[in-house]
C-alpha cells in the first residue's frame, strides 16, 4: 500500500527565544520486509541555523536543527512518500513461551534487532508485580511466543479504556494500569512491561496510522495522528511481530513506522531546549493519505 504522510508541527512562543535547540525523529526510513521509503522532505519556518541529519543506535533517522536568533514562531512540515508491504501474520509457527529464554541466550549479536535489548526494564517501560500478574492470568499452558503476545495485547484492549484526558507524556505506566485509562503510548508501555515481566523482549513503536472516516463522511485534512504500538520477538524463526493494543490488531499496511525504542524516550517525535521567557502553545496536524 503507497501512502503520502504530511505532518504539520507549530510552537507560538509568547515572548521571542534567543536560542533554540530541537532533535526530531520524524523521518520514515527503510524496514527491510516491511516499508519503503520514495521520497522523504522535512523544512523549517524559519531555516535553522544549524542542521544535522544522522541515524542512531536503533536506526532511526534524527534531525538535529539550532536556531541562533530571536524567534516567536517555529514550524516544521514533513512530506514523505511510503510503500507499507508488511501483511497480517500467517500461520503462528513461533517458539514455545518456555523456549525463549534458551533462544535468547544463543543470540550472539548485539546489534539494534538483538532481543537482548529489550528484555530488562526501561525508565518507562518496566514489570511490575501487578502487570505481570495481569499477563500471566491471561496465558495458556503451553502457548506460543506469538499466542501470548497476542493475548496480552487483546486483554488489554478489553481491560483499558481510551481516554485522552487520563494521562500526559511523563504519567507512569503503572499508573496508567492501575487507572486502566490512557491513550496509545499508555497502551504501549503497559503492553511492552507486561512482556517483560513475562520473559518476552517488547520494544516500543512510534509511526503514523491511517484511519477511516465515518461511512458517507469525507475525510478531514489533519484528523490523523502520530501513533504508538508494541514490536515483540517471538523466537529465532519468527523474529519480531507488531502488535497494537490500542485497536486490538497487529500491524498491517495501515501502520507507518518512524522508529523504534526501549521506550518512548528512545523516539520521541521532538525534543529539544529554549531559551526565553513566558509559555507556548503547540499545534499539531497529520495527514496519511493513501496512493493505491
């Protein structure tokens, strides 16, 4: 499925800053088996007057922009062009949840797809005695790597409720799922601790998701939004699979990834620092507009 993905991202300052330093991951980049990448542009309003574009540890793409004079307003747009080719997973012919462990250990690279990273506990992402609980309530005796993925994943959606109003960027997981509200990145860090705790490595996705209009109602320019979902390993054979708990599936071509981290501190969309005075507002719109 070819997509064109546009984001749209403003920061009104209500005084000028005299020095603004921003790190963005925005950039679709290349997935081997799962997406290609035709054409990729990210501008500035104003120009920067410093930029760098680099990859990191994990292979997501950064853009590294300083601006060294006053500014009130800084916008970014991002266009990109996307062949999503990854399906819905066929036959589950992954490792049993108790072969894991000895599947892990005969890894022997440390590269960005290792398993070995995403196993331990991240500052967001990490088990408690609750979620694990939770997790292993859910599993079967016996049951497939890929099976118990898809099963936290489906009794999470059942469990927690979508709400925008629950949480901001920096609530806690366990708080999330003792509350059982939050949004997508809630999803995906509960998700995510809830593997670990139950010795499956789970690493956190961030990327855009197409979605629907209401049947007979047009499709509105800027209703789409960045997206959070979970990428778990499920044995040497399988590898990785993507699940979103958020709207009970796994990953298909509606999914547009950016990135992939421990946690959402390994891929957030912005991050930077400013030097001013007074507060800001932010506006964000994303449009994922299919091609085919």
């Amino acid at each position: 499925m070819r997509y064109e993905v546009k984001l749209k991202l403003t920061y009104s300052y209500d005084a000028p800053t005299d020095h603004a330093r921003n790190l963005l991951r925005v950039l679709p980049s290349d997935i081997l088996g799962v997406q290609r990448v035709t054409s990729r542009l990210l501008n500035f309003d104003p120009p920067p007057s410093e930029r760098r574009d680099a990859v990191d540890f994990f292979g997501n793409a950064m853009t590294s922009v300083v601006w060294h004079e006053p500014l009130a307003e800084i916008g970014l747009e991002l266009v990109a062009q996307v062949d999503r080719t990854s399906a819905q997973p066929g036959l589950d012919l992954s490792s049993p949840l108790g072969e894991l462990p000895a599947e892990i250990a005969q890894m022997r690279s440390l590269g960005p797809d290792a398993p070995h990273h995403y196993l331990a506990a991240s500052r967001r992402a990490g088990p408690t005695p609750e979620m694990t609980a939770f997790a292993q309530a859910v599993l079967q005796p016996g049951v497939t790597a890929r099976a118990a993925i898809e099963a936290v994943g489906r009794a999470l959606h059942r469990e927690m409720k979508f709400d925008a109003e629950a949480t901001d960027v920096d609530t806690p997981a366990a708080e999330a799922f003792a509350n059982r509200h939050g949004v997508c990145q809630d999803f995906s860090h509960i998700m995510i601790s809830c593997l670990r705790g139950v010795g499956i490595p789970a690493a956190y996705v961030s990327g855009f998701l197409r979605t629907y209009p209401p049947p007979g109602q047009p499709r509105l320019e800027g209703a789409d939004a960045m997206h959070a979902w979970v990428r778990a390993w499920a044995g040497a054979e399988t590898g990785w699979v993507e699940f979103d708990p958020t709207n009970d599936q796994f990953a298909g071509d509606d999914y547009i990834t950016v990135g992939y981290g421990r946690d959402y501190d390994d891929v957030p969309p912005l991050r930077g620092a400013m030097r001013g005075a007074g507060g800001q507002e932010s506006a964000q719109a994303v449009d994922v507009i299919p091609l085919d």
